[in-house]
C-alpha cells in the first residue's frame, strides 16, 4: 500500500504534485491546519504530514497519529511542533533551513532601506495629502558601519549585499574563524565594539539561552546615538520596551522589526513612535522562498516514506533503520562529546578532530561525525541538526578531519572529540558500556568513568585536600542532589577535575560560593540532552 500524506496548510500545486509523481497518497486539505478537532479526528490515517506554521503538532494531535511516520515543516522554524512528543512518538521531524535565506536576507536590507529614508512615514504622510520635504531628512547607507549579529547562512548574505552598497561591515559571531571572516570581507569583533562603532545593527542568530535579549536595555544603551537597530530574526533577541524608551530619549535614531516576543503582535510598546517599521514576520513571505521550501519539503518526505533517506531531520540522524539499531548509542555519545566541548568553549572554533577506535571506527562515521559536530554547534544554534551542522561548520571556517583505528586499549572501542581554537586545544574522549549508557572516559588526558546526565557540573582544581567536602557541601546547602560523582588526576598534587551528576540545574548562587572558595580554576554548569 502506497505511503499516504496530508497537506494541511498552503503548499503549492506544484509540492502536492511532488507527492503524487512518487507514488504517494496525498489529500490536499489546507483548511484542517487551523481546526484541531478535525485534525485530530483524521491524523491517523497518514504517515506524513506536510505543513508551513498555520498547523499546530501539539502532543494531543500526536496521541491521534497511531500511523505517522513523519512531519516536514515547509520553512526552517519549528515552534509549531512538539519535539519532544514528537520524538517519543517515534515521528520524525523535519524542516528545510536552507530555502528562505536569500528572501530573508533582503528584507534585513529592504528594512534598513526603509529607516534610513524614513520611507513608510513619508509614505503614508504625501498619500494623506501633505508635502513635508524637509521633515523627512535620511541618511546615505554608503560608508557606514553596518554591524551584524550573526555572521551564518542569513547573516553571510546580509554581509555580501551591505558590502555592495559600500558600507563597512563588522560582525559578532563566536563562530566565525578569522579566516573565514577575510574571506567573507568583514571586521571580526567582540560585541561591545560592535555597538560602539556599528551606525546600524542587525541581527541575524536563532533565539537560544545564549542570544535571548542579547540586546538588552544595558547593550543597547552602549550603542553610538542615532544608531538604527533591526530586527529580522527572532522575537526575543531584542529588549523591545528599551528600543522604545531609548528611542523616545533620543539616543537609538530608528528601529525596524519584523518579529516580536509576542506574536501575533497586536500590542507592543514599538508600535506608533517615529520612524520605527514594523512588518509582521515577513522575513520568508516571498513567492519564490515559499516555493523552495514547498518542493523541499515535498522531496525529502517523498525520499523518506520511500527509501526510508533522512534529510534535514531535527530528532533523527541520517542513518538507515538498520544501523540505528546498533548506532542509537553512539550516536548519543557522539551528540554528548561535541555538546561538552561546545559549552566548554567561548573562542571560535578553528577545527575539530574526531577519533573512532575499535568497533566505533567500523560504523557510518558520516553520521557518527555529523552527531558529534552538531552537538558542538548546538551549543550556540538550537536549529542546528545532524544534516546541516557540518555545512554550518564550514561556512564558519571550520576544518573537520577524522581518523580511524583498531582497537588500542582496554574498550572495544571509543571516540575522542579534540576542538582547536586560537587559544586551546580541547579533548574529551567516550564509549558506551555492555548497558548501552556512554560514559566519558578521558577529559584534558585524565581518565575518568563518568555517567552522562541531564544536569552536570565541571570543575577544575589543583589536587588538595577538601574540594569533595567543598562540592558535596555546597551542593546539600543549595538543595541539589549528587546523583554520580567523578573524580581524576594527573598526579598526586597536580591538575584535578570533578564531574558532577546533578538531579536539577546547578544555579549561578551556587556557582558564586564555589567560586568565593578560591579553590577551583574552572566551574561550568552543562546540559545533556539525555532521554
């Protein structure tokens, strides 16, 4: 029996006819994207569902979908689908990150266009009958400092269109190689310097624990005055209420967002002050990027209720049925060696060495590989999936070599995660055990035996008397139970690092008293995505 799908939002004709070419059943029916009950009462029946952002995949519709196999989202973000009930329910999820770069990208421009000529208001005010010439005084784009937020995919475009209009352009991305950014003819800097010199800034990052609010009240207020800020990326990045404030006190020149903390935005503190733009998330809203990601998502479903070929997945890796039977394990160590490193790690990243030994070097090492560079670019990206992580990488500058032996040691095999910056080099090595639990083996060249846990906590020490009464006793102060405790050394008195297997997140007070101790060279609170 042939796979059936249900398009439950606006695909075109020419994605459905995608499906049908392939062979598969597909029922056009638009109109059930916005009705839950009538999606809910028909979602069994498929084992796709193609969507854009009108459908909602709650956990609810999910219980219903005894027979789904897949969801592809026509566009890159996913807040409309539940993840995590969507990976418990064993569908896979996907998207197409790659077709609305360009349609973003230039209305990041169009938008910077439009506050630096104040073009909607002198719009709306000649159209009201009114010849205000001298109201209406913009400024040339041409040798100013652009600076952007977010040098990847969407950014690296904004950057090549500002240099065609001979602006200067420098960017903040902590990802972004010196090498990388000379080629792309950038100024590589840190954030503050890019809010003192930047005349406009952009953002163009995915909305995680490490850019929200990235420009609060406290950085926008470092920006030159009369600087213009936009905002084509995510809802949340920005302080909006502080755009606002400073914009009315004069300091901040313009602002222009076309996405809101809240949304649908009916109500925001931007709305009706001078010379700000607002457009309602129409970042992607172009004809031709809704049908890139239209016959994407078409191509890749098909590819995959067909073949069983994952592409573009955000909770699979792109491996057979067959290999992650035996994969699903070190796949998840993979994922948990580069998700270390990349929270260990603030400098960019100049290259990543990975290390199979045993029976880890015999397996699809592609996959094995994309898991571990996803897991370091995840860190900084939420977005980031085993599929697009290595191409991320390197257009970030990133070199990413592997090599493989046999079995050296006292494990049947192991992974070692080596990244290079600037600065360091940085290893971590893995395995996983007879139970199917992977542990880290090695840190910085210690060997250890730790269990990998949601929540852990790193230190680095000089090998003394009481860093474990330390730990433990702040821990029980602050309430936080010690599921697992790793020690190491290198020697009798020399460096030493615990890892920390917590029941809950270890918060910045408790990191402050340890750090009150003056015992600890390093504390890092870390986050495993640990089924």
């Amino acid at each position: 029996m042939a796979p059936k799908v249900l398009v439950s939002d606006k695909l075109s004709e020419t994605a459905v006819q995608i499906f049908r070419d392939r062979g598969i059943d597909v029922d056009f029916m638009p109109e059930v994207g916005k009705d839950k009950e009538k999606l809910a009462e028909i979602i069994g029946n498929y084992d796709g569902l193609a969507i854009r952002s009108a459908t909602k995949v709650t956990e609810k519709i999910l219980e219903k979908a005894d027979n789904l196999k897949v969801v592809g989202r026509a566009g890159i973000g996913t807040d409309n689908i539940d993840k995590d009930a969507a990976s418990k329910k064993g569908v896979i999820v996907m998207n197409t990150p790659f077709g609305n770069m360009i349609t973003t990208a230039e209305h990041a421009i169009a938008m910077m266009f439009s506050v630096a000529r104040q073009i909607p208001e002198a719009s709306a005010s000649t159209q009201a009958g009114k010849w205000e010439k001298s109201r209406f005084m913009g400024v040339e784009l041409t040798g100013k400092t652009l600076g952007v937020i977010g040098a990847g995919n969407i950014g690296g475009i904004v950057c090549d269109r500002a240099r065609g209009l001979r602006m200067k352009v420098v960017a903040y991305d902590p990802y972004l190689s010196q090498e990388k950014a000379d080629k792309m003819g950038v100024e590589k800097v840190e954030l503050d310097e890019l809010l003192a010199r930047a005349d406009f800034v952009t953002l163009h990052v995915p909305l995680t624990e490490q850019t929200k609010n990235i420009l609060s009240r406290e950085n926008l207020q470092k920006m030159k005055k009369g600087a213009r800020v936009i905002n084509c990326a995510r809802g949340g990045l920005v302080d909006e209420q502080a755009v606002a404030d400073l914009i009315q006190s004069g300091h901040l020149g313009a602002a222009a967002f076309d996405v809101f903390a809240e949304e649908p935005a009916t109500d925001n503190p931007l709305f009706g002050l001078p010379n700000v733009v607002c457009t309602p998330h129409l970042g992607a809203a172009t004809t031709e990027a809704q049908e890139n990601v239209a016959l994407q998502v078409a191509e890749q479903m098909s590819d995959y209720l067909l073949t069983g070929a994952v592409t573009n997945a955000l909770n699979m890796p792109s491996v057979t049925a067959e290999e992650a039977k035996v994969m699903g394990p070190w796949i998840d160590l993979a994922d948990h060696l580069g998700s270390f490193v990349g929270q260990m790690t603030d400098e960019p990243i100049k290259a990543i060495n990975i290390l199979y030994d045993g029976v880890a070097s015999e397996m699809n090492l592609d996959a094995l590989t994309c898991a571990a560079v996803a897991g370091i670019m995840k860190s900084f990206n939420a977005e980031v999936n085993m599929v697009s992580a290595p191409l991320i990488a390197k257009e970030r500058g990133v070199k990413i070599s592997t090599t493989h032996q046999d079995k050296s040691g006292a494990f049947e095999g192991y992974i070692k995660l080596t990244v290079v910056t600037d600065k360091r080099e940085r290893s971590i090595g893995g395995t996983v055990f007879s139970d199917g639990k992977p542990r880290f083996i090695q840190i910085k060249g210690i060997n250890i035996d730790a269990e990998i846990g949601p929540h852990m906590l790193y230190t680095t020490n000089q090998d003394e008397p009481g860093i474990i009464g330390t730990l433990g006793r702040t821990m029980g102060e602050a309430g936080v139970n010690i599921a697992n405790f790793t020690l190491g050394r290198t020697k009798e008195g020399g460096e030493a690092i615990a890892l920390l297997y917590v029941d809950a997140p270890v918060d910045s007070t408790v990191i402050k008293k340890l750090k009150d101790t003056g015992l600890f060279r390093q504390i890092r609170p870390l986050e495993f995505d640990v089924a």
